[in-house]
C-alpha cells in the first residue's frame, strides 16, 4: 500500500528556518547535493516512528507543506489521480539516483508529491 515517506516545508528564508527546526526539534539538516536549494531533514534515528524530509524555497508549485508518497509505479499512480479527478501539476522528472517523481492535486486542491523509487535513474 503506497505510503506517506517524505515532506517538504516551503521556507522564505533557509537560514532562520534551519536554526528554527534545529532549535526546537534538533532535527539535523544538510544541504542536498543536487542542483536545487534543498536541504535534507533528518528527524530522528532510522528505525524510528516518523519520517524524513526537507526544506525548499517556497515557489509557485511549493506554496505550503507538501507530502511525498512512495509508488510502485509513478505512471500508473499519475493515471489513477487523473481517473480519480486530480490533476498532475508538475510532470513526471527523474532524479538521478533516486527515481521519478511528480506533483499532483486531489479533488480538493491539495497538492501531494509521488514517488517512484529507483536508483539506477538517470537523466
């Protein structure tokens, strides 16, 4: 069954947001190493309850917290959101060394992520 695995927190400012979530949660953050402004969020030890996330610059498709759901196929899940009445509003990218990964909405305007893990995707 495809489960929430990831969320990310749209931030106006890195900075303060990273010495925020440090201070109040002792989360660890690091920066990722890719190509965007994002920085990984550790919140707890694996093996652990909970999940990992990150944080982004807030931008037009990342307004307010959004959750990442893991699929088994990112095609199919695409094609059941729009069967279902949802709307895919960033397509299908590859992240290299990750997977495949898009944006969609629900019927409620809810934006959502979903992710296909891969590790051998590449561009």
């Amino acid at each position: 069954m495809p489960r929430v695995v990831h969320f990310e927190l749209p931030v106006d400012d890195p900075d303060r947001a990273i010495a925020f979530y440090r201070a109040v949660f002792g989360w660890k953050i690091e920066k990722w190493e890719g190509p965007d402004d994002y920085w990984l969020v550790m919140t707890g030890a694996a093996g652990e309850p909970g999940i990992d996330g990150a944080l982004a610059r807030r931008s037009a498709e990342l307004k307010s917290t959004q959750n990442t759901i893991d699929v088994l196929s990112l095609d199919e899940a695409i094609a059941k959101v729009i069967e279902g009445g949802g709307t895919v509003v960033a397509p299908r990218t590859t992240i290299p060394g990750v997977g495949y990964f898009a944006y969609c909405s629900d019927t409620e305007g809810n934006i959502f992520g979903m992710m296909e893990s891969d590790e051998s995707a590449s561009l």
